[in-house]
C-alpha cells in the first residue's frame, strides 16, 4: 500500500509539472504576442469616389488571406476590423488612433488616398505599427517620406507613368494636356507622368486640375480639346476617371485626333465604362486577373464571394495580408519592426510569381501593359485586357538609392 501511495505521487508529481511545462511553454510562445493576438484592420473608402476598386472588395481578400491561414498564427488568433475612412485624412488618423490605442491593431491594410496615407504614417511611426499600402499610389510613400513601418503593394505613380506614358509616346504622341486630381496623388502622377514624356522627346502643353469626387468635367474637357494636344490624360482614380471618360465621349474625344490617356484605371473602370467606349486605351498595372494560372485562381475564389473579378488594389490587399501572416509566424510576434524586417528579407509569392521587398519598403514586380480590347475580341465575361508589353519589375519601379529614402528613415526600433 505504501509502494501504491508512493507510486501515485510521482505520478502526480510528474503530472504537475508537465501542466506547468506546458503553462510556462504557452507564456513564452504568446508573450511576443500583444493581447494575445494578431489583429488586422482594413481602411478604405467604404462609400465614395474609389469604393468601387477597394471598398467591401478589400475586406473580402483581406478575409481569405486570413482563411487561407487558417485564422491562427502561430496559435494565435487572427481578428479583422474594418473602417471607412471617407478619403479624410483627418478621420483616417483618428480612427487609427482608436485602433492603435483601444483595439490593439497590429497593422492597418489597403489605405486608398495618398493624404490619408501620409497623415497615417506619421501616427504609424510614432506608435511602432505597420502600415500595408494597396491602395494609394505616390512614389513618396516609399521616397523621402519613407518608413521602416510602411510597405507599399501596388503600383505606384512612378511605375504607371512608366508603363502609359512611355507607350503612348513610343507611338509618335508627343503633346499632352493633363486632367489632374487636385491632391497629392494626383499632383505625383501627373509630376511622374511629364517626366516620363519629356525623356521620350514629348512635351506638355497645359493642366488643370479639379477637386475629388468631380461630377461635370465638360469645362475642363472642353479646355483640354481646344489644347489640340494629341493625349488628354486623366491623373486621376475610380469615378473621377469614369465620369471624365463618359463625358469626354459626348464631346467626340479620344475618337479623332486626341487620345484619351487613364493614367490610373482599374478593371473596374473598364466594366462601369463598357468595352464600347473603353476600347484601345492603354491601361498599366501590376496585376490583371487572366494573367496566369495563379491569378486566375485567386480571382475565381474572389467572384464567387465578391460577385466581380478583383482589382489591382483588393489584388494587393491580399497579397499583402498573406506575406504578413507568414512573416508573423516566422518572427513569433506581432512586434511591427521586427515583423517588417522579416517581410523585407522573406521572398513574396504574388499569385505564383516572384516578388521582393526592397529595404525602403517599395514592393518590386513585373509591371504589364495593356490595351483594352475591341468588342468583338473579348471572349467571355471580363476579358478585357490583352497584353503589349511588359516592364520588368528593376525598371518598373525606382531603387530605395533613387527614391530619396534614407537609412536613417528607414531603421526601425524594436519595441
């Protein structure tokens, strides 16, 4: 009876200490963890003027990244929020601020509006969280307004204006008029863009700009027209696009002698405009959902949820989102520097083709040029695109020595 005593005592004295094994061992794996888990909030225009290439489409990818995961990391849960920050910087910033403060937010993905982006990246800095841009455009995102923070996923306004504005000059069209977004996104682009005409022995021959969420255009189109320059370009995004290429069609432009040049068109664009009058523009981007085996079954998963094929943005969001939660597993934490110097040395999947991080945070990859395509050759829904030529991703986008972002910027601390 004794030996039996003394037999369950070890026992139990084996048992206490494998529960504090394992206790201890959970602590140590969570304790990188902050509140216990990896939190992921979507910011975009939920309502407005580019809901329609992010929106409710960004949640859903941002979504499947996180299924694909399997809604852990590491054995950590995974939570989304979502907010609408209505193109405002002001309300951008404070609902990161609540975010970052009150609901524990490790990283604030797609971000569409470049002032929205810039005000973030500031608050982003100071609170050591990271930013996943897929939706704002400027090249200063990853230029001299750099962060260790910030990664940017999508093509910005460097690399567009590297794939239209080349092509088109390419083809003998050297006078440009520009149609430009009144903020900094559109002010970069159009900057870009001239720069890129210029080099190729072009010249711009006026602007004007017009403010966000535009609804007539007929006097700025009636000033580009009377330009006579040979490409009216539209610096500008999502339904400001849209309207200026509804409404120049009414004054016969872009079915003469006049171009009309979407600097910043998404797929989505092309579906509200219609193969009719969107035919033959010249559409840059860094994804394109019939490219390859891999977008397209990615994009298949996203229509079936979505009821639409993704853009270049949403396209982004889960790209990014995916590399993230990968990068999480591997660092064991949640802590933004150290997450983001990982992602910066971890190659990146993008739908089966190979993509990098450069050390300013500047995603690089492939960059395709489109022409959008006649009526009579689009062969089932959605088929919109063929391809004309294709940039590679070291001339497509600048290098962290070329955008002027600094080493001093871009080194993060571990908090």
């Amino acid at each position: 009876m004794v030996l039996s005593m003394k037999g369950n005592l070890l026992m139990l004295r084996n048992l206490i200490v494998s529960l504090l094994t394992g206790l201890v061992w959970t602590s140590c794996a969570h304790a990188q963890f902050t509140d216990g888990k990896v939190v992921i909030g979507v910011m975009g225009d939920q309502s407005g003027v580019v809901a329609d290439v992010g929106g409710l489409g960004s949640i859903i990818a941002a979504r499947m990244a996180v299924e694909n995961a399997g809604g852990t990391v590491g054995g950590v849960p995974i939570e989304l929020v979502t907010g609408d920050h209505q193109n405002k910087p002001d309300i951008a910033v404070s609902i990161a601020r609540e975010w970052f403060d009150r609901r524990g937010v490790d990283v604030i993905v797609d971000l569409p509006h470049t002032g929205a982006v810039l005000g973030l990246m500031t608050l982003a800095s100071e609170k050591k969280r990271a930013l996943m841009v897929s939706g704002a455009a400027s090249a200063e995102i990853t230029g001299v307004r750099c962060s260790p923070y910030v990664t940017h996923w999508t093509d910005d306004t460097y690399a567009l204006a590297r794939g239209t504005a080349a092509a088109l000059t390419e083809q003998g069209l050297r006078s440009w008029f520009f149609l430009t977004a009144d903020y900094a996104f559109g002010h970069d682009l159009e900057r870009d863009a001239t720069q890129v005409v210029q080099d190729h022995g072009g010249k711009v021959v006026g602007n004007v700009r017009h403010p966000l969420n535009t609804a007539d255009f007929a006097s700025l189109l009636l000033r580009a027209q009377s330009s006579q320059a040979q490409v009216i370009a539209l610096a500008s995004a999502g339904a400001d696009t849209v309207n200026a290429i509804k409404q120049a069609g009414q004054f016969g432009i872009g079915q003469k002698n006049q171009q009309l040049a979407a600097l910043h068109a998404f797929i989505t664009d092309v579906h509200s405009l219609g193969l009719e009058t969107a035919q033959g523009m010249i559409v840059t981007s860094g994804f394109y959902w019939n490219d390859s085996d891999g977008t397209r079954a990615f994009a298949t998963r996203f229509e079936k949820l979505h009821g639409r094929m993704p853009t270049r943005e949403q396209a982004g969001v889960y790209a990014s989102v995916t590399h993230y939660l990968k990068a999480v597993k591997t660092s064991n934490t949640d802590d933004a520097g150290t997450v983001n110097g990982t992602m910066r040395t971890t190659p990146v999947d993008r739908f089966g083709s190979g993509a990098k991080i450069l050390a300013n945070g500047r995603v690089i990859y492939d960059l395709g040029v489109y022409r959008v395509k006649m009526p009579s050759q689009s062969r089932f829904p959605w088929d919109y695109y063929e391809r004309i030529a294709t940039i590679p991703a070291t001339e497509a986008f600048r290098s962290t020595a070329a955008s002027g972002c600094s080493a001093d910027q871009n080194e993060a601390k571990v908090r």
